[in-house]
C-alpha cells in the first residue's frame, strides 16, 4: 500500500516524519518526494506557457510551427 501526503508546515512535517520513523523497524519505507512538485510545478509553467502561446497564435502575433516539421526535428 502507498499513501501521499502534502504537508506545507515544515514543523508539522517534522514531528509527523519523526512519528513515522518509528515505524521503520516494522517494514515502513519512507519515501520523500519533493521532486514531485517541482516536476509538477514545472509541468503547470509549461501548460501556462503552452496556453499564452497559444493566445498569441490566434492573436496573429506568434506564427505556429508545422507539426511535421517539429517531429522531423526530433
């Protein structure tokens, strides 16, 4: 089983990582993930940045990319 849990106080999330280490003997595997929100934060900005670019292609401002020519670049 697997559970995620978002704490933003720092020292809530001290005591409750302290509370939980004591489990560890029992077969409780501590996995922090803060590159989970980063990841995610860096996937928020780029939709963001997707979306406004986007916004500028139907304004006539930006000129979009031929999809055939973006994947022969990959």
């Amino acid at each position: 089983m697997q559970i995620t849990i978002n704490i933003s106080n720092e020292q809530l999330f001290d005591k409750i990582l302290w509370f939980l280490n004591s489990f560890k003997n029992q077969g409780l595997e501590i996995v922090e993930s803060k590159h989970i929100d980063s990841s995610k934060n860096e996937i928020l900005q780029n939709l963001k940045t997707s979306v406004e670019e986007i916004k500028l292609i139907k304004e006539g401002r930006l000129e979009a990319v031929n999809a055939r020519d973006l994947l022969d670049e990959l």
